[in-house]
C-alpha cells in the first residue's frame, strides 16, 4: 500500500500546488524501539511537527528545506538531508545522550513534576491569559473568513477504478496530498462563509453578521451550513476543557494540565523578533480526551505565539481517526497577542486502522482587521436576524475576491465546477437522495413538493393492533416555507380500523414568529408514557413501538384529538403558546378500561371522557441555535437547558366536556459538560391537578414496558402502576466517558463508557379523585416513600449500543414488581 501511495504521489505531484517540500518517516531508539512524541522540524525553521504512538511522522511545507532536524529528550538531536522535495519512508535512528544539561534534569516518559523547568513556564501562563487577547478591551470587533471542506481520502487505484464511479471518474482531477498525514485526498465539498464579529466584554454579549456564505452545490442549504457550524465550533485553546464532537478534550494549557500532561522544554528562538520557548507536551495516560504536540510561548507576555494540537490516538471518540489544530497568534501594539490563524483537520473512518479510508473535514479561520473599545448600544447585540435573505448565499465572485483572507488553491477551485458537474450525473443523484433519506427520514418527491413519511414509522405493532401500517406526508417547498401542511394514515391488521391525522401552521410575523397552528387525529395511543405531554397533534405515537415488551401491553387509549394553537417567540428563545383543544378518550382493549363514577352514590358508570381544555405554556431555551427561518426551524446544537411552564383549565360544558379543572406544570431539563468527568444529564418535573379528574385526566408516572430505553421513564415500572394528581420526579445519569474503563487494562481498546443514573418519584392522589374512580386499576401513588430506581449501564459498544442494567429500589412486594430489566439504545456519538 505504501508503494502504491508513493507511485501515485509521484505521478500526481506536478499537480500539487500547495506543497513544495515533504517527508515522511519513522524515528527509533538504537535497540529499533519506534520513539514517540519525537519533535521533527525543517532545519532552520519552526515548521515541525511530532511523532505519534508508533514513531511515525509526515511534515510538509510551502517553502523549500534541504534538511530536517529530529530530537527527543535523553537523545542526541540529529539532522539529516533531504535529497529530493518529496521524502518519504525515511528511518531514522537517535543515539543515546552521552551527556545531560547540567541544569536541567531530564526524564524519557513521564516526566517530574518538580523541577521542571516547562511547568515554571506553564504557571506563567496560567497567571498572564486573562492579561492577553480580546479580554483586556471592553469592546472589539473584527473580521472573521472560514472556510470548511471535507475531503475523501485515501485514494488509490482500486478506489478510481471502482464501479461505484463509472461515469464519474472526472472527480479525480482534483486530487490533492495531506500537509499533516502524507495522504492523498480528493475534494468534495467546500463552504465559505465572511462575517463580522462584535463583542462587549463589560455587557458579557457576542453577535456575528453573516455577510455572505457560499458552498460547492448546496449554496441555500441553513440546516448543511449550520451542522458545520457546530461540528467545528470556536475554542479558546487557554480554556481548561475544549469543547468539540460532543466531547470535552482537556487543554495542554489547563490548570489541570500538571496532572494530565508530560511537559518537556525543548527550545528557544526568536519568532518574529520575540524571543520564545517551545514545550512538547504528551499525555500522561492513554484512552483519555487529550492532546500531543508543542507550542511556542513569548518570555515576556507569556502569551503562546504558535501552538499544534493532535489529539490522543487512543482517545475514546468514534468515527474520527485523527485530529490536528494549529493556531497561530501576531503582536499588537508589541504586548498583545491576537489569534489571526485556526486550522482544523479531521479524519472520520470507520475505523482507526492507517490504511483505512476515510473523510477528511478540515476548517480554516482567519482573522483582520482588529477593533477595539468602540462601544454600542446593548440593543445592538440583541437584535436578531428574522428572514431568510437569499443575497447573503449568492454573493458573486467578486465580493469572495476582497473578503477572502487568503486565496483557494487550484484544487479548491475545482471542486465548485465539479460539484456543478457532478450534480447532473444520474448516479451520484440517486446516491445523494438514499443519503438525504437515511438522515431526515423522509422521501423527497420534488415534482409534488411532498415528503413521504416518516419511513422508520412504517411499521409498529402493539397488543390492540398487532401490526400497524403506516404512511405519512408533508408539504415541503423548501427550507423556509411559511406554511406546512402534514397528514398520515394507518391501518391495524388486528383491530382491523384505519386511523389518520392531518395539521397544518402557518408562519404569520418572521419577527416575533407568530404562528398559528391546527390539526386533528384519530390514533390508539399509550396516553402514560409521559408527564408533560406535547401539544402537537401529530406527536410521536408510543403505542406502535412496542413490538418487543415486558409483559402486557394492552392498556391503550382510543383518543380523537382537535388543537388549535397560537404562539409566538417575542424574546430570543423563549417561546409563549395558547392551545384550545378537544379530546375523547376510552379504552382500546377489552382489558382494560377508564372507567368513572358519574355521581355521589356511585351508582351510573361512564366509559368515555369527553374533555375542553384550555391551555396556556411557555418554553425557555437559553443558549439555543437554529437554522432556517420558516415555519419549522432546525436545532443546530445540543447542550442548552429547557424550561418549561404550562398551566392547563379543563373547562366543564364547553363541546360537552365532562370536567372542570386546573393543572399546573413544569419541567427542567439540561444536559451538563463535566470537563474530563464526561457529561451528566438531569430532567426535572414537577405537577399538581386542582379539581376531580378520572383516570384519562389524571398523571401517570411513566413506565417503560419496552425493551428500548426511553429517556423520562421508569423502565422497572409498568404502565399505570403509581397513578397521582400531584407529582414530582427527577432523573439524573451521568456518562463518563470511558475515564473508568480506560484505565483497566484488557478492557482499554475496547472504548466502552461508564454510565450510572438514578431515578425518583414521589406523588400523592386526592380523595375526591379516588371516589370517582370505577376503571378497576388501584390508585397507588409513592406518598408514604419516594420510588426510586437506580442503573449500571455500558456504552459504546461496537459504537452504536448502550445496554442499561436497572435496579427497582423499593415498593417490591407489589404484585408484579420486577425488581431487575436489561434496556437498550442505539447510540451515534463521537
């Protein structure tokens, strides 16, 4: 395989533009140990780089060097010519030092704490990156140029010869060669985007204008623009954690990094006329979310200058084989540093085997044109943009020509034209719809403007129903549609009835996002599945998922739904909502019923709920991002607390509705970064009915008689087991992400992750509630004690599951307790 790469690099390299001197290699000790963590560099220069766990290195500069220079601590430096521009499968041995410096005590492997001349320097950090950067001014602005591409990788001649790009084989003419790893790649999607950065440091506020945004093919598409977005957003490498993949990597500068890091000062020179030190940096154990590399640290500011960070190769993170940052700092004002230059580079695969392919994501930023202390007003940063305008995605070439802060290589240029091109290739459109089908569910029938589906919802199967077909639809002109319109049918073989929905809403005002919305359904639904339940008509339906379950699952609910809502977001991400809805109730099975006594003497029994409701909710979700500026808008990240609020009034009377009553509700829920902890989640909820209700009115604590696990729920509790009118629960898990696992030798290489949870509720029934009830299923509510339960659960296994050993904690003499359950979840994390 080697030789193949370099036959083809060979080949290919009149073509390579960027690159003008490259090698690679391995470095070994005199016994033929690979050393890593060896810092190789071109003579003369600060371009370098360091070996990985298997000594092997790749390094690539646009400027000329004849000799390359390698050094390790406790080995004598060495440094070797470069014959040729190209230099691979170089081996190159050290020779043990015959002397130490005399002032420094040196370690191979982990290095002393005490002593230690690189963790002098680090503590300098430490105490002057407040005193450095943008936080020192009350205000600055900035332009900010960021360019993403993601690049297939590995190529070779089984690759181009493939059947799978017959007839697309012009693709190849892009080719290019990795500066970081050495390896061929090919381009096949870019994305620009220019803005400008605002900031108030004494108002704690941010807001970034988008000027103008272009990508290869996919120019108009918000939701591709703001997943990018996210999965490379914005770090400062001072923070103690960086934060990216959903993971939190602790920073070679962190205050934590004593405990974390070897640190080894390995030289000084002048960069730019300042005079800096440069520290390799390795981590101390494998398996954990942390870095190898170096930086360039100034003597005086003790800002960092220059600094490369590539991430652990044993890190437990799926689907990325490798990561590497660089950044780089200019002097203003000769004291202040400013970051000007951030790449990026990734490599997702399957598989973190050398050989296997991959893609590589790689992102540039640029920075100019530094502001500062120019104040403006606080209404500034709150205004928010509220219609899409098409300008910002279609600037011409010419507006990319003065923003761009450094010119597209010929490659990149090509892959524009060749995404034009490609889009025409029948082949590639089916492959590009199978792809957009998996991800949004959906089948998109352009010439009807529909989407079919969704198509996991095809198939359910419940004890009422048996299996259930299904078959959905929505109105989808584009991303910001003002207006959608859903529908579905449904058809169970058992029961042998057909059931439908259909809803529409409409976007009325973009600015404060008033929406007006309606809808009807007539379904079989598990109506105790959850406590603060949703108000859209066409919500997901729990009752057909239960194909695999514990015990009876026959206590279903036939319901016919009308809504009607108005909502409206005046305030960013707090949104404020009015429903007046009708419902119908009863049972769907023979075997179960919601029976209720209609008067005081308990003498006349009615089976049907007949229910007005009137309900008012509000939803804060601070720190939200989203994309789109229709009706419907896209979640571009994850890790924002949700509030919510509502206030129900069942009013009796009105369309016939049977009760009168008042319902008061709130929930909390927010997923938490724990630095190198790994992530803790909570969701708390909290409910109170004033007034009588039966059993369809009343709150169910939510059990789990599903195999799968399903977040809000008890598993270890079967449907209506504690029925309450006034309740309190709280699920809180954390996930460690491997820290525990990681450091147990033989379960290492498997990158499993730790979880543990523990669930509560507490809640009680009124009197009136209890006289009113003839369904046959006792009122038991945890009043005396709280339940709990508690889990063990192993994640990340083969990538994708996460199995949970549940524990009912208490309340187990009850007849059909079961005291143990195994669940499982199909998992996609980094």
């Amino acid at each position: 395989m080697k030789y193949i790469l370099s036959i083809l690099l060979f080949f290919t390299a009149p073509f390579f533009l960027l690159a003008q001197t490259k090698a690679g290699g391995l470095v070994f000790d005199p016994g033929g140990n690979p050393i890593p963590f060896a810092n190789v560099v071109f003579a003369g220069s600060t371009e370098g780089t360091i070996t990985n766990e298997d000594g092997r290195f790749y390094i690539q500069s646009d400027a000329n060097y004849n000799q390359l220079k390698v050094s390790f601590v406790g080995f004598e430096s060495l440094v070797i010519d470069l014959p040729q521009k190209v230099n691979y499968n170089l081996e190159i041995t050290l020779k043990e030092e015959t002397e130490s410096l005399s002032e420094v005590v040196i370690y191979t492997g982990k290095q002393s704490k005490k002593n230690n001349p690189a963790i002098d320097i680090l503590r300098k950090i430490w105490a002057n990156k407040r005193s450095n950067g943008l936080s020192q001014f009350k205000q600055y602005e900035y332009d900010k140029y960021e360019k993403v591409e993601f690049d297939l990788n590995t190529i070779d001649s089984s690759l181009i010869n493939s059947k799978i790009f017959n007839k697309m084989e012009f693709i190849f003419d892009q080719m290019d060669t990795s500066r970081i790893t050495g390896k061929t790649y090919l381009p096949i999607f870019i994305n620009e985007r220019s803005s400008k950065v605002y900031g108030d440091n004494v108002l704690g506020k941010e807001k970034e204008e988008l000027e103008g945004n272009r990508n290869s093919g996919f120019n108009t598409n918000q939701t591709l623009i703001a997943f990018i977005q996210e999965l490379y957003n914005d770090f400062n490498v001072y923070d103690n954690y960086l934060k990216f993949f959903d993971k939190s990597f602790v920073s070679p500068l962190s205050t934590t990094g004593i405990d974390t890091y070897n640190y080894v000062l390995a030289d000084s020179a002048f960069i730019k006329n300042k005079w800096c030190y440069n520290i390799i940096y390795y981590p101390r154990r494998p398996a954990e979310l942390t870095f190898k590399g170096d930086f360039w640290v100034n003597d005086t500011t003790w800002a960092i200058k220059e600094i490369n960070l590539q991430v652990n190769k044993s890190a437990n993170i799926n689907w990325v084989k490798e990561i590497y940052i660089e950044q780089e700092f200019e002097v203003l004002n000769d004291s202040v540093f400013l970051i000007t230059r951030d790449y990026f580079l990734s490599d997702f695969a399957l598989r973190k085997k050398e050989g296997s392919r991959g893609v590589y994501g790689k992102r540039t930023t640029l920075f100019d044109d530094y502001k500062f202390d120019q104040k403006r007003e606080e209404d500034f940063y709150d205004e928010r943009v509220t219609q899409y305008d098409e300008s910002v995605y279609t600037k011409p070439d010419d507006f990319w020509e003065e923003k761009r802060l450094e010119p597209l290589s010929k490659d990149e240029k090509g892959v524009y034209v060749m995404l034009d091109s490609l889009k025409k290739v029948p082949k590639f459109q089916r492959f590009y719809d199978a792809g957009a089908m998996l991800v949004s569910g959906y089948y998109e029938w352009d010439r009807a403007n529909l989407d079919i589906g969704p198509i996991f919802s095809v198939f359910g199967f419940n004890d009422v129903e048996g299996l259930r077909l299904r078959l959905g639809a929505r109105t989808y002109f584009g991303q910001n549609d003002p207006w959608r319109l859903e529908g579905f049918g449904a058809y169970g073989f058992k029961d042998e009835k057909f059931k439908f929905g259909i809803s529409g809403k409409v976007l009325l005002d973009a600015k404060s996002r008033l929406i007006l919305s309606g809808g009807y359904r007539q379904d079989v639904e598990q109506i105790a599945a959850s406590l603060t339940t949703s108000t859209d008509v066409l919500g997901r339906n729990l009752a057909s998922s239960s194909l695999v379950t514990v015990g009876n699952n026959d206590q279903l609910t036939s319901i016919k739904l009308a809504n009607f809502a108005i909502e409206a977001e005046f305030l960013k991400n707090l949104k404020v909502r009015y429903d007046l809805s009708y419902r119908t109730l009863e049972s769907a099975s023979p075997t179960f019923n919601l029976d209720y006594y209609t008067d005081f003497t308990q003498s006349e029994i009615k089976s049907q709920v007949k229910q007005t409701e009137m309900v008012v909710s509000t939803i804060f979700e601070p720190g939200k991002r989203t994309s789109g500026y229709g009706v419907e808008r896209t979640t571009s990240n994850e890790w924002f607390p949700t509030i919510f609020v509502g206030y129900t009034k069942g009013v009796e009377g009105l369309f016939e509705s049977d009760f009168d009553y008042e319902k008061i509700q709130l929930s909390y829920r927010q997923p938490w970064r724990m630095g190198g902890l790994g992530t803790f989640s909570s969701l708390i909820e909290a409910g109170k009915t004033f007034g009588e209700v039966p059993l369809g009115l009343m709150s169910v604590i939510p059990g789990n008689q599903n195999l799968f696990s399903i977040y809000g729920t008890f598993p270890q509790l079967n449907f209506y087991e504690f029925v309450t009118d006034t309740y309190l629960t709280a699920h809180l898990e954390h996930n460690f992400g491997g820290r525990i696992f990681g450091r147990i030798p033989f379960l290492r290489k498997l990158n499993l992750r730790e979880i543990v949870g523990v669930k509560g509720a507490w809640g009680s029934v009124s009197d009136e509630n209890r006289l009113i009830n003839a369904s046959g299923v006792d009122y038991l509510a945890p009043d005396d004690k709280p339940y709990y339960e508690y889990s063990f659960g192993v994640g990340n296994i083969l990538k994708v599951l996460r199995i949970d050993f549940n524990f009912r904690g208490n309340y187990l003499d009850l007849p059909e307790a079961r005291k143990f359950g195994v669940t499982g979840a199909l998992e996609f994390s980094f």
